[in-house]
C-alpha cells in the first residue's frame, strides 16, 4: 500500500489503495464515479492549466484538496503532472447486471487470464470506443482494474462496465443459455476473424499474452477465429486482436441498421 507523507510533520497523511497522477483518467473519474476519489494531493507550485479543470470538478464534489511540496508528491509517485489522487477500489458489477442493462443484442467481452495491466488497459480503451456492454475477467490469474489499467486506458476504463467471475467456463456455459454465441480468437481458429454474424447477441473471447485460450475455454466457444498474419510475425498482441474483433462487429452492426 502507497503512504503519503505530510509536508511538515512527516507523518502519514493518507493512505491509498490506488493511486494516479495523470490529469485524463483523473478527470475522468472525477466525471464518471467522483466518490472514487478520496483525496488529491497538488503541488503547491501549480500554476493554472488544465489541472484546474480537474480541481474545480474535484471541489464541487466535495473532494478534499492539499497543496504540498512538489517532492512529497515525487516520493508517492515519482512520475506524476503535479498531483497525485488517491481513489478507493474499483467495483466490480455482476455479470447477470450487465445484461440486463444490455438490451436485445448485447456485446460483451471475455479475457481469459488477461495478466498485463499494460494490456488491459489498452482493451478497455478499445471496448469503450466499440461501445461493448461490459467486459468479463476471472477473479484468478488476471489483471484487475488499477491505477495502471486506468492510466493506459486515458480513462476509458472508468467508463466501461467490468465483472470478475471465479470460472469463466462456466460464465460461459450460462452466457450460452441466454443466448449469447461466443466467439473465440485464436491463430488456431477455422476461419478468419470477419466470418461471423456479429449482429447476433455475441460475446468475443480472448486469451492470454502467451498461451492463448486454454482448451476448456476454448472448447466452450460456438466459433473460434483467426486473424491472418502477412509478415514474420505469427501473431498480434491480444491487445490489437481485441481491437480488431471488436470494431467488426462495430462495422458489421452499423452496416445492418
């Protein structure tokens, strides 16, 4: 757990869960779930820019903040834009709530063992922008929404709605039930990436950095999909896979109305 330290006492001021020192997902936090932010730390050198905006959002929510030293900032997060916040831990909903907030057709993602932040936090970013219902994660193995997930996503993720299941197979197996086709990506898979009809209820279901989809993760998806490498490299990052998915059945539903 990061400490804060008071500027004149030394002592502990605050401690957080989290923490962020860049000014996009901060302010979109603050936009989205203010009552995650618990406190805001700021140099007291600060002269004005956008920051600003943030602390003005910050206030009206009644979020407490402290100017202090530039160097108590750098010892809570050395790399920071002149303020460090401290938020409180990311909820996460159910999947069953996410459905039902999805209408007829709804448009989920599914990472299995996902364990980069770095990663996560560039899915997120493109699961908003594709307008996904929500995303799922296992509670094992994978990475969780954090600072870092929230800081690579430029926000995103403040925005996009997440559940942690404690078996995805079978949050899947109960996906299907509802009917909800799943759709595999894998350089294994039988046919290319754009050879399904996503206008479906459909949920995309990715792997991990290095081994893929596991075989019972596998086995439980209606389809599984490739997308064709022209060069040396065998493979994309899951992050570009996701992207790539995820925006054919942005096209192909746009295409459909």
């Amino acid at each position: 757990m990061a400490k804060c330290f008071s500027p004149n006492s030394g002592k502990i001021a605050l401690a957080m869960t989290e923490k962020i020192g860049r000014l996009n997902p901060l302010l979109e936090v603050l936009r989205s779930s203010p009552g995650r932010v618990e406190k805001i730390l700021v140099d007291r050198e600060f002269r004005g820019g956008r920051l600003s905006e943030a602390l003005a959002l910050a206030r009206k929510s009644g979020v407490p903040v402290q100017s202090v030293p530039r160097a108590t900032l750098d010892r809570v997060m050395p790399r920071h834009q002149g303020f460090v916040a401290a938020l409180a831990a990311r909820a996460y909903e159910s999947v069953e709530d996410i459905l039902a907030g999805a209408g007829e057709r709804p448009f989920l993602l599914l990472l299995d063992e996902v364990e980069d932040p770095q990663n996560l936090g560039a899915i997120l970013r493109s699961a908003e922008g594709a307008g996904v219902d929500g995303v799922v994660l296992p509670e094992r193995r994978s990475a969780g929404v954090t600072d870092t997930v929230l800081t690579v996503s430029a926000g995103a993720a403040e925005h996009v709605r997440v559940a942690r299941v404690v078996n995805l197979a079978r949050a899947m197996e109960d996906l299907k039930k509802r009917g909800v086709w799943l759709v595999g990506a894998d350089r294994e898979g039988e046919g290319e990436w754009h050879d399904f009809d996503y206008t479906q209820p459909v949920a995309i279901v990715l792997g991990s950095e290095g081994r893929g989809l596991r075989p019972l993760v596998r086995k439980s998806c209606d389809r599984v999909l490739f997308i064709p490498q022209r060069g040396r490299v065998t493979s994309l990052n899951v992050g570009a896979a996701a992207a790539v998915f995820l925006y054919e059945v942005v096209r192909q539903r746009a295409a459909r109305r």
